[in-house]
C-alpha cells in the first residue's frame, strides 16, 4: 500500500467515526434513537378510524339530506337528474370530495336560509353540485 492510499484509508475511517459521533449526539438524526417516539398506540388509531368514518358518514347525510330537499328534487327533476344516481354515487366519493361538496351544500342552505340566496341561484348550486358527484362517482 501506498502513502497515498494509506492516508485516504485513515481519513475514511476518521470520517466514518466522525459521522457516527454527530449522529449520535444529534437527537433525531438516528431513527432507532428515537423510533418510541414515533409510535401511536393502537387506541389512538382507533379514535383517528372512528372520527374518520363518523365524519365520513355525517358528511354523506349532509348531502343525502340536501338533495332530498323539496327545491333540490325540483331542480333535479328540471335539469333532468336522476335522484337516484346521485343519492347512489353519494357514498363513492372520497372523504375529502365527501366534506368539500358537503361543506358547499351547508353553506348555500345557509345562505339561502339566510336570504342571501335567491331560489335561483340555490337552484344552480344544487344542479351544479349534482352534476360534480355524478361526474366524479364515473370516473
């Protein structure tokens, strides 16, 4: 072996040890370390699935409710949805496609109630929310 040779072993091997010293000291750089840390009890796993279906579901009564409405089954049946389609293709969509519309559809109840709204105008958002579910429930 040569000095050369020799002298870039040494200094592998120097910052080899180098780098397993600063992980070492660092908390968090090595996750064995800190791998307790990182874990989620099975119950805390349950609440999340639990609170994840019961907003799920709230969040497809929301719409249900919506649709079953006696100004959204005029508008429907003006536009010429199917009511049923879109009460079926309700329970296909995404949680997060599920809480965006059924937010949607809360505030325009919302407003409407609140006569901000004209019938007119929550007549559109209710065909336009019906064509967005059917639309998305195909693809």
């Amino acid at each position: 072996m040569t000095d050369l040779s020799k002298l870039r072993t040494f200094f592998r091997g120097l910052s080899l040890a180098a780098m397993l010293s600063l992980f070492s000291l660092v908390p968090g750089l090595l996750p064995a370390a800190h791998a307790q840390d990182h874990l989620v009890s099975p119950q805390a796993l349950q609440q999340q699935a639990q609170a994840a279906t019961t907003s799920r579901q709230q969040n497809i009564q929301t719409l249900t409710k919506f649709f079953s409405t006696p100004i959204a089954r005029q508008a429907m049946k003006t536009a010429r949805v199917d009511p049923v389609e879109v009460r079926n293709a309700i329970p296909t969509l995404s949680s997060q496609q599920l809480a965006s519309l059924a937010s949607r559809a809360t505030k325009a109840q919302q407003q409407f109630s609140a006569g901000i709204l004209g019938t007119g105008m929550l007549l559109v958002i209710i065909i336009a929310v019906a064509v967005v579910i059917i639309v998305i429930a195909v693809h």
